[in-house]
C-alpha cells in the first residue's frame, strides 16, 4: 500500500478543505465524499474528480476500497460516525470536539482501541510549523524546565449568531484547541483550570449563555502554570501567539504576517497585519495534518494527536465552563469525580 | 524659582542613581545627601559636588534651602520620613512602596494633603517612552475599549536570599509595578485580584515564605481583563512588556535590545539580549522621573504617579498575597472590610 | 475553455516543479512531458498522472489537444522550442533567458509577436507576493517618486563546477532576475549599468571565466538610480532583500524565515534563518506564476512578465558583463549601437 | 590627573552639544569656551557654569589649567586653530572634516606628530553601540573575511540652502561619515572609489553644484566591495543602517526607533520611526566619544579615530567629487599623483 483512500463524511467548509489538501495530496486518493447535502458540489472541481459523492455516509463506510474516514460532520453526529467506523475497520480523523459529552468521548476511546484503528483528531495546530519547532526546542531541553506558558488566541471576527448555539460555547468550540496546544508544548498534564471570563465583544454571545472574552489560568503536574487569553475579535487579524518560559530561556512563536513588507512614510511606518483567515494561516499545517495521518498509517506510526489528546482538551474545555460558572478553581481530579468519569 | 534644591534621604543604590541625575540635570540642584552610612561615599563625585553629606537626615528637613525631599532609605523608615518631610513642607518624591502598612500608607495621603506639598512616588516605569506611548494610544482611543491588559515582567536574576525577608515579599516587592502599570494602562480600577504562583526558581524563596513565579489575573471596574506574568529569573534579560487589546485594536510595547545588531551565520542567526539591568532599561525613565516631578514643582502642574497611585498599589499587592495564600480569588471591596480600611 | 492543456519540453528540475505544480491546479491540465531522458520519471507521479511522456518534442507541438508548451529546456534550445511553438499556434512560457544571444532573443520576440500568441518570460519573483506589494506600493505612488531602488540577491551556495561554463556567466544567470526585479519596481527602462566584480568565494568561478560577487549600479530614464549586490555565497541561506526609496517615503521586504520562533537564553536569542532553498523560498511564487498564465490565456489579458521584458533583462546582462570586462559604464544606447541591434 | 580641563572654541550647534556633555561628565571639565560670536550663551547653563566665555580663542590657547581643546569653528578655521593648539600642547578633538584641503590637512597630520598631542577627529559614529559591536562582529572573525559592505546613509531632511555653499558638497560634508564607516567596518584600505550622483531631492543643490542622491561604490585593497546610498531628504527619519556580508556569514545593524510599540488596528499596523534627529541618533556616541577621548588621555592609550582616518575619509571624499565630475572610477593611487600628495 502507498496510499490511502479516503472517505469524507461531511461537505461543510473544513471537510471541503480536507477534500481539496487530499486531491493535492500524493499519500491520499479521495474516493468519496459524503454528506446529508450534496447540492453544492454540483459543477465543483470534487464532482469532477472524486468517484463517489453521495447523501448515505453508510455507502462509505461499507466500501472496502475505502482505508480511512474524515469525520467533518456536526459534532453531534461524530460519536455515531466513529463507533460505525472502528467496526468497518476505517481508520479515522476526526475533527474536534470529538463530543461534547465526556462520558461519550472516553467511550469511544476504548472503542478505538478495541477495533485497533488509528485515531487522529484534528488539531491542526499541532502541525504548524512554528508551533512544532517551539513544541521541539521545549522536548530538546534547549529552555530548560518550562515554569510559564502562554497562548494568544484570538479570531479576526465573531461566528454567525446562528453558529454559537450549536458550538459547545467558547471553550468547547475555540479554547479547545489552546488547551490541546498547552498539553503539546508543556509535555505535562493540566490540573488545574481557573477562569476569567466576560461578554465584552459583542451581547450576542451573553444571549447564548456564551462568553466571547477570556484569561483562563492553568496549572500543570510539573508545577508549571500556563495562561490563554481568548478574544472572539481581533479587528486586526487572526492573532495567535505562544510562548514558553523556562529555567533555561524561552521560546516563542509569532504570528504570520500577511507580507514581510514594511512602508515607511512622514507619517508612520506600517507593516503588514497577521493572516486573516484560519484557512490561510493554518494552510500549510492542514496540509501536513492529512500527510501525517497517511503516513502513520502507511508505515504504522504513532499519531502527533490522538484521541486521548481530544478527550483530555475536552475535559479541560468542561472544567473551563464550570470554573467560569461557579467563578472558582477547578481541579480536574474533582472534576472527574462529578462526572464519575 | 528655576531650579529645586534636593536634599536625599538614603544613598542606596537608588539614592545615588537620583543623586548622580541630579547632578546632570538643569532643573534641579543636589544640595544635600543623608544617610545612616556615609563611608561609601568618600571620594566620589558626591563629596565633592554636594555641599551637604550627613548622617542626620534632620538637618536635611531643616535646611530652610531645600525645596524637595527624596526618600529613598529602607521601606520601614518612609512614613516617618514622609511626616516629617511634609510637616517641613518639602515637596516629597518617595520611593515604593510607600510602605508596608496600609493603615499607614492611608494616613500619609491626608497627612500630605494637609500639607500641601507635591508627592510622587517612584514608579519609574510609568515615565519610561515605550510604555508612555502606549498608555497615550490607549487614552487617545486608538484601540478602542481595552478588554485584555498583559504585563509580561520577569527580573534577570533573583535578590540575595538576606535581601528577600525585607522585601515585603515578591507581590510588594516587584509586581508592585505591575499592578501601578496596570492601572495606568488601563485607565480603570481594579476590583478583584486571583493569583496563582510557585516557587521554582530558588527554594531559597520558599524558605523566606515567598514565592518567584507568579500568573496574577486582575477585573477591572470597566470590564476589561488583566494578566501579569512574573518571574524572579529570566537568564536572557530583564524581561518587560505589555500589551493592551481593545475592540478597535491593540498596541504593545517590546523590550528595549541592547544594540539593533543581528550576526547571521551557517548556524543561527543571532540578535542581542533585552537591556539586563534595571538601570539600563530604565535609564532615560529614571531622569525623566525627577525632570517631571522638578517641574510639576516649578509650574504647579499635577504629578503622572501621586500617593493615591502608590497607596492603591499597595492594596493590590496585600491582596494578592491573600489570594495567594486563601488560593482565591480577592475583591478588593472585601479587602478593604477585611483590613478596615 | 475553462482549464489550459499543458506539454511540458524539458523535464530537469524547473520541469519537474512546473509538471507537480500543474498537477495541482486546478485551473491547467498536464497532457504531456518530452525530454531527450524520459529515463527518471519511471515510477514517479508523472508516469501516473500523464498521457504522455516522450523524447520527441515535436509529438507535443504536434498534439492538437495542447494548448500552451512551458519551454524548460536547455537555454541553448530554447529558440528553436520557441519558433516551432509559435508556429503551430501555442501559447509559451519560456524559462530565462530567452537565449544567450540578444539578437537572436530579439527575432523571437517578432515571431511570437507574429504567431499571435501568449508568451510569459520565467520570472518567477514578479509573482512573489512580497515583491509584487512593492511593486504595487511604488504604482500606487505612496512613496512618491523612486530615487534609490536596492536589490540584494544571494545565493545560499554556489552551483556545481560543471554548471557554469554553460550559465551563460554570473550575470546572465543569476543577476538577469535582479535586473528583470529593477525595470518591475521602478517602472522606468535602465539607461546605464556599472560593475564591480570579483572572484570571491571560489576559484572555480575564475577558471570558468566567472565571478561570484558583485556590486552593479544603473541609471534609470527617470533618473532614480539602481544598486544590485550579488554573492553566489551566503551560508546563512537564500538572502533575497529588495528596496524602493523615494521622495515620499521607502518600501522594503525582508527574506521570509523558515519559521518566526524566537529562542532567548543565557548566551544568545536566536531567530530563525530564511529559507534555504530557491524551491521553498519562491514555492508559492512558482505556482502562481502558471495559474496566472494560465488566466492571461482563459481571460485574454496582458501577461505579468512578457518576451520584451525578458529581452531587456538579457540586454541588461550583456551589458554587465561588457561593463566588468572592460572595467567602465556601459550605457544601453551605445550597447544597442555595438551589437547593431 | 583624574579629569581633563577643556576649552572649547566654537560655539555653535556642534560646539553646545560638546559643551553640555562636558558638563554631565566625570571626566571632563569645561574650563572655556570661545567663539567670535558669544551673545548667544547669556543666561544659558554655560554662562553659569563655565569659567570663561570669551570672544579669543588665543586665551583658551594660553591658558595652562586647559589640557585639551575641542575645535568645533567652520572648517575653514581648524588648520589654524589645530596649529596653535599643538604648539600649545593642547590635546585636540577637532570636527570633521579636518579641512577641505588635502594638502593641508596632510600637513597638520605632521604638526600633530611632532607636538606629541593627542588628536581626535569628530566621526562619533564609530562610537555608536550598534556600528561598534558590528565592527567589532567582523574583528573578531564571525562573519569570516568581508566581501560586501552596505551603508545607508539618508538625513531626514534638506540643510537650509545658506549652509550648503560653505559644506564641502555632499561628500565632504556628509558621505565623509559613511567613507569612515566603510574604513572602520573593512579593516581596509580604499583603493577606488565610483559615484553615481544627481540632483533628484531639491534644485537648489544643483544651484550650488552639488548633488543631493549618491550610490557610491568602494574597492577595498582586502578584495572586498562597498556600497554607499546617500539623500539629503528621508521623510521618514534619519536613516542610518549597516551590513557587512562575507564568507563566513553577515552582521548588520537596523536603525534605532523613536520607541519599541507597535499598534494594531483594522486599518494597518504601525512601528514607529527611526529617530529624526542626529543629535537623538547619535546621542550616547556624543557622550562616550569624549569620555574615551579623555580616558586616552588619562590612561595614554591609543585613540579610535585618529588625524589619519580623517585625512583618509577626505582623500576619498575628493576622490568621489571628482568621479562624479569626469563621470568615471576614480582610483585613489592615481589621485595621490594628480593631487601630488
């Protein structure tokens, strides 16, 4: 085998990204794309190329030619799709959450293993080349042991209203992916989460119950404390930023510029803002996110996220809301035992 | 009047950091300098340009020439040296923090007020340029509201260990600045404090029961958010930046290098390390400090940090220690119940 | 017509990044490769992917399917490419130069001019998304008029011995871009070039009857003045700088780094070099290079770079090397004169 | 002797910023100042401060409490002025240039010589932190052995059109900086000098002869090339920045800007500009070219920039006029021949 053959479930945005890195992937053939709505690939580039586009996600998992499922459906549905899935002997990415409920999450864990499938959860981050090279000088030791880790995030603009009902709130939907980014650059685990939180940005998030504003403090096993601070608008361009400090020095990554262009004038210098769009700044990593999941397969690596990374970003994303409701520390030990998970 | 004559009042390292601006500066005179030691002095240019170097700092207060007094000895001594100052009808530039009492600190401000005479005290960073600039861009509406105030500060290198049992502790001590800055940057007040921290630079810290590693979370009266990192040791310099987010934008301020040098090699490419020592980065902040207060002075204009900056400093350093120690999260409402104040 | 067909001639290392780039978009189709070797695409992509692979050029210029020919041979063949191209009705994008023969550049230019169709000259930096904002930054007139346009241009390591006897020299082989980059940012035709020369960084270049370095001044109609500064050595990677100063102000841009982390220790901070290889510096630069192309035929618009401006860049390389061999300024007009052209 | 006494003749722009620095020094004193015109100084600081304010310069030069004697008068009064100060025993910092004759400028170079005195010429960039330490990278090997250097050097604006008559030109009045920039940063000597020059800033340089935009190219006798672009007019600031570039690797130093903020917003993001002003540039290199001139003196060690690095900076600013004149390269050993030097 020097490829894969894919399977799409779910033609919204980010599965229309993956169908599109796949065709320009050398690793991945795609062979089906599947979605409740197929309308709007009619006349599309993935009408041309891809074999099967049809509204029965059942079609793909039966298909044998088939070696792997993308789950991009609404999260809602991605527990179903996945234990349909480890049972077809698919190997999986999801994309994160992988559920909003916990209790779900660590059950299909033990799914996954049991159906031996490779399981990667799409936390694209990961793959981004600077992060990663930040991630690598903390394992290489180069800062020594990290004492404080940071993490900017924040969206260039708010979701649709019509989106942030079914989001899982801010934590579960955006904070997710700094938490996972926490647990990758601390190599250490979170137990700890404290939140400050506010609706600052705009009052359609507070008509949600939703915050859209944030400073969420961490502490870790090996007595690191991190920080993330969360906006839900940057007017300025999709900010995000890391930064890890350490006995032995720091190390951090900052964002990309549109352009490294800089034009100096009488009256300022100006230089070029941050990429807007999620798509553009993480272009090259979600390419690499699909590249690396083929390979894992192909020569049967282990996988950069797993599905214990989701689960745990999950837990953190679930205590991050109950510390900002009841407006305290939350352990994630009692936290666990809350939910007797 | 053109020129103010100082007497000095304590000739530590920050009393002659005064003096020797003092000495180079064309609005005010260096008429006297007093201290319980005066040895180290001999045969320095303050022998020889200071009329006046004694070991009674009384004679100071009562030198009918002396317009201002700057008090700069240990922190136990200050409220004595403010009354007496103020009762003399000096004008009064005293270091931080004004103490280490509240109930003291309190009972200055009316003692001054009665008095009539200028007070500054000496937060220096509020008269550094990069973090004036940015505090003018936030009060000039240039980012809009703030909503997320950062302030990274992390010392080079910790105190000696007989240095930390006098310090007041590192809240008192060194994010005493922090929480001014914050404040000035904000242009609000604080209203609730939530520290987590840990000793894990030097367990010297934790044998004086203080800590040197800290993630302070702050509420502002106008909703917005803050965040102060410290550290009592980053090996690459004397680390100090911040950052203010608002709904219009966000404006930052980097640390100042030593040189704009960058060496490009087959290896790395390499640019110099953050000013190391406090003096250095804030050499131009030091003499502005005393250029400002001469002639807020000389044309009866208002003080950039008065008292009240230094007493409300105070509090949010006494509640951070409290939450530090209730491992909670403090108003300062319930704070001033708490201490009656 | 919605997608261009594509015959590749010449499948060395710039035809194979033309062949996978084409392979990736969306907007032309690979038909065909034909190559004196056909030997090294066994078992690639290019055997997979395209109909046809062939040593016979002529089978491609034959094939009425094909729409446009990439020229990537050898420069030495690339005249005879071009002439049959244009006779049998092809659009043309020709790598640089054209030829190593003005005159004979020259001719080909009233050729394709005849033939009616679209020719694109390879000069892959006018779509780098850095330079092309200069460029648009100096159109647009927001630094006024151009007094001081600087190009740094060098190479992270010098070609192999056996590469430069056919170059065509230093300047026609490297320089030709920075000359080609000069006439894109000024917007003006260059009316005199100085050299300074010399053998520097290895004395193959001297055996070859070549240099490795240089410093290249010109003169402009418009009477802004040029300065290039070439090195086919800077071990610190692929240094590719370029300015505009005029009397409204300047625009740069700056190398892009392979990544924007920053590590801060006791010793040094480091920064990441700028990427290394022409391949990864200029990748998104390649690629919209033939989708542009492509569009120009699609959409019937002028093209970014034509056969007159790979023309000019040839007359600018002949004069440089006049100029450096016979150690004085070579003005354009007098050069048109000695070559009768 | 701890400290050395100065008297300073010529009271101008110049003269002042010495006097003042003077001042702040622990290593100077300002024992005179003398100037034809002295009006000027009535209530300042140095009416004050300084002993003696006088109309006659031969009373600084009689006067023996004065040990040395800085000459900041038009440049058409240093050779007399550095005469009677060596016959006098004087040591002397003269501005630059030393004077616009060759010939005489050579002749004091003996004079000096045999007064035994120390001589200082005013090139205070080679005092400037950043060029230092570049000077210093390229000392010390790092960057292995030079090939090409780069200055720009570009004034913020326009000198008043009085003062362009009596400046030299643009060579001698303000490249000459940049040509001992170009000798500090080779540790070579010029062989040739070549000067692309116009009239693109302002028409009244042309009324007075001279040239206001320059790329001036360099031969080193080491092999290495240098290259110099010079205006009269950058609307963004004074813009002075380095860069050497050899085999081993490159060093450059960037600007200094006003401060380190940097603003966001929807519209662009902002970074302040370099310094407008010399005198805010070159502030620190002011202040510790006198403190290294007096520890010269005091310590009898050898001077950074001596009689012959003036003389040699003004042998390449005639060398550069008369390029610019006769439109060729000009080689500074014929130049000695024609000069009879």
């Amino acid at each position: 085998m020097t490829t894969i053959n894919v399977g799409i479930i779910g033609a919204g945005r980010i599965g229309q990204l993956h169908a599109s890195n796949i065709l320009n992937s050398n690793l991945l053939n795609l062979n089906a794309i599947a979605d409740i709505h197929t309308d709007h690939l009619k006349g599309t580039i993935y009408e041309r190329e891809v074999p099967m586009i049809t509204n029965e996600p059942e079609r793909v998992l039966e298909d044998p030619e088939i070696d792997a499922v993308f789950i991009c459906s609404s999260t809602d549905s991605h527990i179903r799709f996945i234990k349909a899935a480890a049972k077809a002997g698919k190997h999986i990415l999801c994309e994160k959450p992988i559920s909003f409920n916990l209790e779900e999450t660590k059950e299909v864990l033990q799914v996954i293993n049991e159906a031996g499938v490779k399981f990667q959860v799409g936390f694209n981050r990961r793959f981004d080349k600077h992060f990663r090279k930040v991630a690598e000088t903390v394992q290489e030791g180069k800062i020594g042991n990290p004492h404080i880790i940071k993490v900017s995030s924040r969206d260039p603009e708010p979701p649709p209203e019509e989106y942030i009902a079914g989001s899982g709130g801010m934590f579960m939907d955006m904070t997710i992916h700094d938490f996972d980014m926490m647990r990758y650059l601390s190599g250490s685990e979170v137990t700890e989460v404290s939140v400050k939180a506010a609706n600052l940005v705009d009052p359609m998030f507070a008509r949600k119950g939703d915050v859209d504003t944030a400073i969420i403090t961490l502490t870790f096993e090996n007595g690191a404390m991190g920080v993330i601070d969360n906006s839900r608008q940057a007017v300025y361009g999709y900010d995000q930023r890391i930064e890890v400090f350490g006995d032995q020095g720091a190390v951090a990554a900052d964002n990309e510029a549109q352009t490294n262009v800089q034009i100096s004038t009488q009256n300022a210098i100006t230089i070029d803002q941050p990429k807007y769009f999620f798509l553009d700044r993480y272009k090259d990593a979600y390419e690499d996110e699909i590249n690396e999941f083929a390979t894992a397969i192909l020569e049967d690596k282990p996988l950069l996220c797993t599905a214990d990374d989701g689960y745990k970003a999950e837990l953190m994303a679930n205590a991050a809301k109950l510390s900002w409701e009841e407006q305290r520390s939350v352990s994630l030990a009692e936290f666990h035992l809350v939910h007797k998970i």
